[in-house]
C-alpha cells in the first residue's frame, strides 16, 4: 500500500507541542499505489480536460469573491444554468471514461490529495468536489474538504465536512482521530467544554474499534487540557505501551512540567 507523507502538522496553539499527524494522517489515502498510477495514465486526457476548463473558467465567483468551484461542496447552494450543463457534462464524461461513478469519484479523491500534497488547495478542493458529485457516500471526499479547510485555518468549517465524511464512514478510526485533532486545536483558539467532549467522544469510539498510539496520545493531550495530568498519564502509557517511537517528545516534556510520571518510566 502507498502511504502518502504527512501534510498536516496541527500546531495546538497554547500548548508548545505538536498534535502528530497519522497515516492519511490528516489527509494521507492508503490505498494501492499501482492502482492509482494506473489510474492516472487511462484517465488523465479527462483531468486534462478539466484542467484547461479551470484555466479558462473560475467556476462562478460568490460574495467572498472565492470560486464556488473551490468551495465546500460547491457552496452548497443554487446551481446557476450554466453549473449545471457543466455538471452534466462533466457526468456524462465519466460514464464514458470509467466503469462506475465510484470508481470516478475514487480517482478525483485521489487526485485530491495529490494537489493537497502540491500545495494547490483551490485544485485539490475542486477534486473533492467533483468526487463528492459523483458519489455523495465517498468518505475521502467529505475528508478531503476538510483538511483544505483546515489548511485554510477554517477550523469550524473543517469539522463540519470531517463529521460529513463519519457519517457515511463511521468506523473510519483515522477520520476520527483527525475530527479530535481539529477539534482540540479549535478548542484552544475558542475553549468551549463542549468540543472537548466531542473531541474524546470520537477518540475513545476510534480505540475501541482499532486500538492505536496516536489516538491514545491525543486522548491525553485532553485530559493535560483539562489539567487531569494523571488520566494524562495514563493515557501516555498506553500510547507507550502500543508504540513508542510514535511518542511526541515535546508534549512529554509539558506532561513532565506540571507532573511527574507515576510509573517512573521518564524522568
């Protein structure tokens, strides 16, 4: 399988450490890389094609003067005419080109997270959307929008598309853990007791189905948040005990700072 490379690193903002990225760790598909590459090769006159029609049209332009394009599932409002030939056109492409709509809206999430890694977020959220267009029960896409509104710093906006994607994807552990982490970082810029809840809510269903070091992690950094540094403890432990190269080192020395590990492991 072909792990893409970390392209978020959520800076939680009062505290001086990093919230770790996973595997699609934020924003990395695992999926198989022959596959994809496949993928590109028969399909990519399609993308080329839509490429040169981003080139020559923005896609409509709204209030903020963004895109709607490159908004969030299009905006979610009113399609013009013109949106809408576009879209069928744009559908009847792909019947032509691929077997399903699924396997159409796999590869635009895939191309998606190939512009997130490019650094192109106005490209990668038109991907998504097109994904999410050609099957709305594709988790990736409802992901994908998310990590570029995260990218954005849209935290709220960010949450509400990563809650989309669980709801059509509900034992995605890894979604999970990435909902919590923009949900701890948007508790720090904005406390509100209740995100936090939320936050654990969706890391403890995300160990229960798939035990894991970061999820473990993040469930501490909360209870450091709640200044409950021995649940803190006891949730680093369980981290360490599941993988310990995963450990982040910065958020260890802060734990250490307002407690002393109870099992005497670090000093």
């Amino acid at each position: 399988m072909s792990v893409r490379f970390s392209l978020i690193q959520c800076t939680l903002v009062v505290l001086p450490f990093f919230a770790a990225a996973q595997t699609k760790q934020f924003i990395t598909s695992v999926r198989s890389g022959d596959a994809v590459q496949h993928a590109k090769s028969v399909h990519e006159n399609l993308e080329e094609s839509i490429q040169s029609t981003e080139a020559a049209n923005s896609g409509g332009s709204v209030d903020t003067g963004e895109a709607v394009n490159t908004l969030p599932l299009f905006g979610e409002r009113p399609k013009t005419t013109a949106q809408i030939d576009e879209e069928i056109h744009f559908l009847n492409d792909c019947d032509r080109n691929f077997a399903t709509r699924t396997e159409a809206s796999t590869f635009f999430a895939a191309r998606g997270w190939d512009y997130i890694g490019d650094g192109q977020l106005d490209t990668a959220a038109h991907r998504f959307n097109l994904s999410w267009l050609l099957n709305d029960r594709n988790a990736d896409a409802y992901w994908g929008l998310g990590v570029v509104c995260y990218q954005k710093n849209r935290l709220p906006e960010a949450i509400r598309m990563m809650k989309k994607g669980i709801a059509v994807d509900d034992s995605n552990t890894v979604l999970m853990t990435d909902l919590a982490t923009v949900q701890i970082k948007q508790y720090q810029e904005k406390p509100d007791e209740n995100m936090l809840t939320e936050a654990e809510g969706h890391l403890q269903r995300a160990v229960s189905l798939n035990p894991n070091a970061l999820s473990y992690q993040k469930i501490s950094m909360i209870y450091y948040l709640k200044a409950s540094y021995q649940q803190a403890w006891e949730y680093f432990h369980q981290a360490r005990n599941l993988d310990f190269a995963s450990l982040d080192l910065g958020y260890l020395n802060e734990l250490l700072a307002k407690a002393p590990d109870p099992k005497g492991v670090f000093k």
